[in-house]
C-alpha cells in the first residue's frame, strides 16, 4: 500500500513539474538564428547582389544564375528590399536564364518571384514571354488576360493579347479586346483595321467598323475607299455613291473615286451617272485611253451608237498606233449593224457590216485582242458585207466619188462613207 502511494506521489510530481511555463529558452535560440541570418545576410546580400550585376554587365548568365540562386536562397529581399529590390531579384535572374535558353527554368523563378509580387506587370510579361518559347499558347493567353485586368490602359498589351487571338483563331475574343483598344484610342488606325479584319474573319458584317472608321476620319481618303469596296461587295452601290462623293468634294483629282463612281452608277443601271462620272475622269486624264472605250461601252448600252462611235474615234485620236480604237470602232458598228439590220439586208446594212469588218481587221493587224467578229465576218462576207457586186449596181455618181454612204434615217449616225477597193470595177 505505501508503495502505491510513493509511485502516486512521484507521478504527480512528474505532472507538476511538466506543466511548469517554459523559460523561454527556445525563443531566445530562434532569436539567436535569426540574428545569426541577419548578420550573414548583412555581410553577404551586398556582394551578392554587386557580383550578380557585373556577372549580368559582362553576360556571363552561368554566374549569374548561380549568384541570384544564392541570394534567392538567402531572401535578400527580405532581409533588405532597398539593397536587394524583389523584382530587380527575379526578373534578372529570370532572363540570365532565357538567354541560356532555359525558359522552363524561367518559368519557376518568375512563379516564385509572383508569389511575393503578384502585381508586378513586368514579371507577368516575362511569364507571358517563357511561356511563348515553351510553346505554352494557353498559359501565355491567360497571362495576357491577367495582364489586361492589371493595366486596362495600357494599348501595347492589348495588342499583344489581340495577335494571340488572332493566331489562334479566337475572333470573338479579338473583336472584345479591340474594341477596348478604341474605346481608349477611337483613332487608331491598327485597331480599326484589325477590327474589321476580325468581324469578316469571324463570318460577322464587317461594314459597320468600315463606317465607323470613315466617320471618324472623314478626311482620310483611303478610310473613305476601304468603305466603298466594303459596300460594294454588300452589293450596296446606292449607299457607295454619296460617299464617293463626299470623297470627290475633298479631292476633285482623285482617279480612283471617279472611276470607283462610274462603276457604282453603272452597278444600279445609272448609265447617265456612270457616263458624267468617266466624263470627268477624262477632263483630269484626257491621255487614258481607256476612259473613252469605257465611256463608248455605256452608250452601246443604251444604244446611242453616234455618241458611242465619236468616243471611240477619241481613242483612235489618242493613239493610232495601237488597235483599241479601231476595234472599238468596229464593235459599235456591229452592234449598230445588229440592231438595225433588215431581211433580206439593205445595200446600208451592207456598208455598215463592211465598215466593222475593216475596223475589226485593221485592229487586229495592230495587235489587237479584243471583242471582234472578224473572222463570222469573213466567213459570211457573201451574204452580208458590201463588196463588188454591190459596187457593181451603184449609180455612176457614187462610183465616181469612190465612196459610198448610208442613206436610211437608222444609220444617220454614221458620218463615214465606205471608200471602193481596188478590184470593185
């Protein structure tokens, strides 16, 4: 029984002497260690971080990487954040790394250089950037995003995140980050053009961006022409030709727009408009040969055969050396010919097939390769063109002249008398 006592009493003076409070023996040891780390820090932070920036001055990125491993090792920045500045830290040990092309380690170092700064922009860039050479496409997206949130004003990284979309075939995405860029910047002209790049990319109308663009900068020309070709591919001449002129008023000389509003009118069927519009466009360029042969085209459509046959002696008049004028000649006497021709053929229908014939053949003799009907011409020159047995029934008066003309009120267009050949006697 006493046994059993003393064992309980030595119990309880073992429990007694456990829940005594610590006299502070281990704090003071932390104390010491740290103090211990400071100290060291303090002597070796210093040359740390100057061997670290001449290693980095000469490029020698071996020793740098291993330097900023030691002062990474040691928290330098912690121990002094004004000697040993965190983002210096890990963005130069970051790119000692890229250099020796190890972007994988490049990424962990800036990883760990987030979790102390995850608002620093630079380092995300450089993330962004290893992630790029890893091939890391989706990584290198978000971090652009992330990106985006932390400098919403900022155009160079929005652009860098619209190229990722782009390449990526994200549009929609492109479109929402480009739209940003011009609610910050309304003129900027890569945006815009990128923009609607996007939409018709992404099967969207791209028309209203053309607009919009043009409405911004009235007085850019170009802006003006990119939205006209937009229209006209929406088929939407109507709305083209108000802007075409808009654009004439600013810039009475400009070619292309004449030439872009002769073709919108002639698109509706305005063959007067169209035709004022290449009028005009002569007066600037009166040596454009082939205004006049587009001018004698539209009048051939609404079958004023003598206005359209006077624009194409212009051509001739311009350069006889070269067959587009007489070949144009030629068409607008067959297409005269064919509208007005009889059954049987008059002695005038005649002429004037034998008058596009000969046009027809002096083009050709000129290198001409256009519209022409010479060869159905010669092959049935019997039964249409005017030639020797016709000359043969003519009045002693014409045979005389050596000429003859169209008489009948449906060729009083024609001003040209058809000259006799040699062996019509």
């Amino acid at each position: 029984m006493k046994q059993i006592k003393m064992i309980s009493m030595a119990m309880g003076v073992l429990l007694l002497t456990m829940c005594v409070p610590p006299d502070g023996s281990s704090d003071k040891g932390r104390g010491k260690d740290k103090a211990k780390l400071d100290s060291l820090r303090q002597f070796k932070c210093p040359r740390l971080m100057s061997s670290a920036a001449e290693y980095y001055r000469n490029r020698d990125w071996k020793q740098t990487v291993r330097i900023y491993k030691e002062i990474t090792s040691l928290d330098c920045d912690e121990w002094n954040p004004v000697y040993a500045p965190p983002k210096e830290i890990y963005q130069y040990y970051a790119i000692a790394y890229e250099q020796l092309g190890k972007f994988d380690s490049s990424e962990f170092v800036l990883l760990d250089g987030l979790q102390k700064l995850p608002d620093n922009v630079d380092l995300r860039k450089r993330l962004a950037y290893s992630y790029k050479k890893q091939g890391k496409k989706d990584k290198e997206i978000i971090e652009y995003e992330r990106l985006v949130d932390m400098a919403p004003s900022d155009i160079h990284i929005m652009n860098d995140l619209s190229k990722l979309y782009k390449d990526g075939g994200r549009f929609d995405d492109q479109i929402i980050i480009l739209e940003k860029i011009l609610d910050i910047d309304g003129n900027n002209e890569i945006a815009q053009s990128e923009l609607a790049l996007a939409f018709e990319s992404s099967g969207r109308d791209p028309i209203d961006v053309y607009r919009k663009r043009y409405d911004a900068n009235p007085e850019n020309i170009s802006y003006g022409l990119d939205y006209v070709d937009r229209l006209g591919q929406a088929d939407r001449y109507e709305d083209a030709i108000p802007v075409l002129k808009s654009i004439i008023s600013q810039d009475p000389s400009s070619k292309l727009a004449y030439r872009k509003l002769a073709d919108a009118n002639k698109a509706i069927d305005n063959l007067k408009g169209a035709v004022s519009a290449y009028e005009e466009l002569f007066r600037i360029d009166p040596r454009d040969g082939r205004i006049p042969i587009d001018i004698s085209n539209l009048y051939l459509e609404s079958n004023d055969f003598g206005k359209a046959l006077r624009w194409a002696d212009k051509v001739v008049s311009l350069n006889n050396d070269i067959g587009d004028g007489f070949g144009q000649k030629g068409k607008v006497y067959y297409y005269g010919w064919d509208n007005f021709r009889k059954n049987p053929f008059t002695a005038d229908d005649r002429i004037i097939a034998k008058l596009s014939f000969d046009y027809f053949v002096k083009a050709e003799s000129k290198g001409y390769r256009g519209f022409s009907k010479r060869a159905w011409l010669e092959e049935n020159s019997k039964d249409i063109l005017y030639g020797k047995a016709q000359w043969f029934m003519a009045d002693e008066k014409t045979r005389r002249t050596k000429s003859i003309s169209t008489m009948s009120s449906d060729y009083d267009w024609v001003t040209e008398s058809l000259k006799a050949e040699a062996d019509w006697k």
